[in-house]
C-alpha cells in the first residue's frame, strides 16, 4: 500500500520536500513507518500523526490515512490531541522536549474502581478551549512547551483518559504549569463523563464552566 507522509520543520528540509510516498505491505504499523524513514528521521525523535491525532508505535496505518511525522515542536506552542484513540504518553512527553528544559513533568489521570468511563466531547469546541487554557498556563509559569491529549468514548479500567506534559527551565515552573493546565481542563473544557460499572451506568457532574 501507498502512505503519503507529510514532513514538518528539519524533517522537510531534510528530505526537501513537504510530503513523501512511502510503499508498505499491508498492516504495517507506525513504527514500521519510522524504519522505513530511517534515511530521513536519523536521530530525530519523532511521533507519527494519523488522521491528525497522535499514535502510539503498534498503530497500524490504512492506505488513505492523513499520516505526518512530527518532530519536536519548539517554543511554548501547545500540542493538544482529544479523540478515540489510547494515549502515548512518551509521545506526549516528546512534543515539550527541549535542551533548554531541566525539568519536564507529566500528569495521567487513569480511570479507576470501575469497570470504565465514557467521555463525550464537544469536539468542535474542547481543542479550541484546551488550547487556550495551555497558552494561558505556559504564558503564566514562563514554561518551554506544554501538551495534553485528552481521549473520547469508552477508556478501559486502568488507561490514560487524560495525560499532561509541561517542560520548564525548573521544576516549580514545570510542576506549577502542570498542575493549573489540568485543573483548568476539568473545570472548563466541554467534556462529559459516565462511569460505567457492570450494568450500573452514572453521570459525573461537576460546577458550570466559567462564562468568560
């Protein structure tokens, strides 16, 4: 099958060209991707894009995914994810690297003592929204990057619904940033939750969003 990769930043200019067209048998996975690039990626560390959410390396990749290597991004630009897909959290922690960074801190919230959650998400919204509030909390702790990826639908007891990441040129600015992103999140982002547990299914309510 043919997978048409787009290339970003010192990717593209390495291969000089935006987009390549890469052959591979059928069920290939996105680290075979990256095996296939080797020429191109080197030692960059980089995370695969498909349909324009972040993957994890056992991704398989279907003949007319929207599929992009993406290297680490620089300054404080957040890199938010929120879909279906499982969380990668090295992926996540990847996009805030940095050599400026001496500290990086990551948060995982997990669902816990029941057999799941389902999240709903107003999608055209809560990215929108997550962005905001990651530009906010990188401007307010001086951070380097910050990211966060949040999932939709039904996560399984004991997997990431939610991860951060914020580096910083020290830890109480990372832990700081960190911790105000997430807080924020669950306060404001338009994202709902049931908790199921066997047959028993329960709405999580919190407090109204702030109106401004």
């Amino acid at each position: 099958m043919i997978i048409n990769v787009r290339l970003f930043a010192g990717l593209r200019e390495r291969a000089q060209t935006s987009e390549i067209e890469v052959d591979l048998p059928e069920g290939s996975t996105a680290a075979e991707l990256l095996d296939a690039l080797a020429d191109i990626v080197d030692d960059t560390r980089c995370v695969v894009a498909v349909n324009r959410h972040y993957t994890g390396p056992d991704t398989v990749l279907r003949a007319g995914d929207e599929v992009a290597l993406v290297p680490p991004v620089s300054g404080g630009a957040p890199v938010v994810s929120v879909g279906p897909e499982a969380i990668d959290l090295s992926a996540i922690a990847a996009q805030v690297a940095s050599p400026r960074a001496g500290a990086t801190v990551t948060f995982t919230g997990m669902t816990r003592d029941v057999e799941s959650l389902e999240y709903e998400a107003y999608q055209q919204m809560v990215i929108e929204r997550i962005t905001q509030i990651c530009d906010e909390v990188a401007a307010d702790h001086g951070l380097i990057a910050i990211a966060a990826a949040h999932r939709t639908g039904t996560v399984p007891l004991g997997e990431a619904s939610v991860v951060i990441a914020a580096s910083a040129a020290h830890r109480p600015e990372a832990f700081a940033g960190a911790r105000e992103a997430i807080d924020r999140i669950k306060a404001e982002a338009p994202i709902w939750k049931v908790e199921i547990d066997g047959a028993d299914r329960r709405r999580v309510e919190g407090q109204l969003p702030p109106s401004s």
